[in-house]
C-alpha cells in the first residue's frame, strides 16, 4: 500500500541572535524523516574563531525526537552568517542542496577574493536545484520555487504547508530584504514575492531572519495573510515601480553585514573552511577596497 502523505510538517525553530539568522528542523513525525534548513555556524570575527554551538543544538534535537537527516537545505549563500552545512553533512551524513545559481556566485567571488583552486560549478553539494523540482521529507511532498531579488540564487523550500523563504521577507514590522548584494536585483525579488503570495492561503511562511525591536521578541512564522495586508515594505499592494524606488533607495544608505566576508568564502565551499596552509592554519581573505562606500 502507498504511505500516506503528511502535508502538516512538524517545524522547530532555532534562532541565533548574534546573527538574527533562524534555522530549522522539518520533519514528518517523532522517529521519522527531517530537513535542516539553514544552519548557522558560530563565528567571533573578533577573534576569527568558529564554533558548532549552534549547530549542535540542532543535533540533540534530531538525536531527542529520533530523527533521520535526509537533507541539508540552503535557501541561499548568505551574506550574513556562516553555514554549517559542512559540518552537519559529516555528522549526518545527508545531502546537502542549494540552488543551481550558486554556480554563477561562486564564479563572482572566486574572483574577487582570487581562490585560483576553487573550482566554481557547485561540487561542493550534494544537488543542486531548480525551479519546480521536487523532492521528499519523509511523507511530506516538498518542491522548490525560485525566487531570485535578494541573491540571483535563492530558493523557497515549499514542505507541505510550510515555506522557507528565505530572505525574500522578515516580520511585517521589518518589511522585505535588500538587493544591492552583487546578483540581485529588486524587481525580481518584488516578482519572487508575488509568487509566494501566489501559494495556498493556508501556508505557513517561515522567515529566515528577524531583527525585532525590543517591544516584541523574534519571530519564525508568518502568514501570507500577514504580509499582504502589514509588511511595510510591500504590503497593502504597494505597486512595482513603487517598490524598486523605495528598495534602491533604502539599499543605498545600508552598511556591508559585517560577517559578510568570512560568511561568503565559507558559504561558496558549502559551508566549509579554506583548505588549511602549510603550517597547519586556514585562513580567510579580506579583499582591501571592495565593499562599501567611500568616505
């Protein structure tokens, strides 16, 4: 007989503070099936010093509810934090996937931080994703919508009623994500948010990021519901043009993240550090003149 399908994901959060990055585990039920969505890999930029806190929180979740880790899911390459995709993949041994349009920003920044022995075409997954595949968490459907603006790679993971999104849209309250990063573009994160305002209305939307003000705590979840009639920056039916105008503009008075050049060299390789040198250390480069605004 076939299984039957679970469409109601069960769906637990973890949020990093330092980072404002949550993470997810996705699973079918208690003994059953899961996907990692996100998973943050501590890092003291001070220091330049990484850490698996966070990640191995995640682990004992997955170790408490019994839980085989099918898939690593990456909405994007981000910008803002280190993955520990990598070091999940070892631990679990699953599969780690992003979009086929980390090819294209792995080539951008192996050239500009001159990895001349990275090889930019993706190997560093397990798969690669386009738009409308599909795959399985358990007995939960799941398929991937792309929805490029804030990176040319990103992804919405769609796993029964719960989308990740990414970081197409925060909280209401915080409105949608920038687009100035090399590769994005405004009106196709405005075209990739009306793709998802396209999905059931019943879907659960779970954000990949909250910066809350201190009148409320973090929040993982949103509605489509939510967005449409509060998000600031694109709800009440806020036109395209209109948008783009208010995205450039507040893009331009935006600073660099400021784990974005560790997060990126880390991040192009799957979640990895550089090969270490011959001294036994690995080391991240800092391109001098690159980010930023001049003074």
């Amino acid at each position: 007989m076939p299984t039957a399908r679970n469409q109601v994901p069960l769906i637990e959060a973890f949020f990093d503070k330092d980072t404002g990055t949550f993470s997810y585990v996705a699973y079918d039920e208690v003994g059953g099936i899961a996907a990692i969505i996100d998973p943050v890999l501590d890092y003291d930029a001070a220091a330049a010093r990484t850490a698996t806190k966070s990640a191995d929180a995640l682990l004992a979740f997955v170790d408490a509810k019994r839980l085989r880790v099918e898939w690593i899911l990456e909405t994007h390459a981000h910008a803002d934090h280190l993955s520990a995709g990598g070091y999940l993949r070892d631990k679990l041994g699953a599969k780690l996937a992003i979009g086929r349009g980390i090819i294209d920003v792995q080539t951008r920044f192996k050239a500009l931080f001159g990895l001349d022995d990275f090889i930019a075409d993706g190997r560093q997954f397990d798969r690669l994703f386009d738009d409308g595949d599909a795959f399985e968490v358990g007995k939960c459907e799941a398929r991937v919508l792309a929805t490029p603006g804030h990176t040319g790679d990103s992804l919405t993971y769609v796993v029964g009623d719960a989308a990740f999104i990414g970081d197409t849209m925060f909280a209401p309250d915080i409105g949608t994500a920038r687009c100035d990063f090399p590769g994005g573009d405004a009106r196709r994160l405005y075209d990739s948010i009306r793709k998802i305002f396209a999905l059931p209305a019943h879907t659960r939307l779970f954000l990949c990021h909250d910066y809350p003000p201190a009148s409320r705590a973090a929040t993982a979840q949103s509605s489509i519901d939510a967005q449409v009639r509060d998000n600031i920056h694109i709800g009440h039916g806020a036109n395209e043009d209109a948008f783009v105008a208010m995205r450039t503009a507040r893009d331009a008075t935006l600073a660099v993240p400021r784990l974005l050049l560790p997060a990126l060299q880390v991040n192009i390789r799957g979640g990895r550090l550089p090969s270490p040198e011959a001294n036994g250390v690995a080391y991240l480069k800092l391109p001098l003149n690159q980010f930023g605004h001049k003074p």
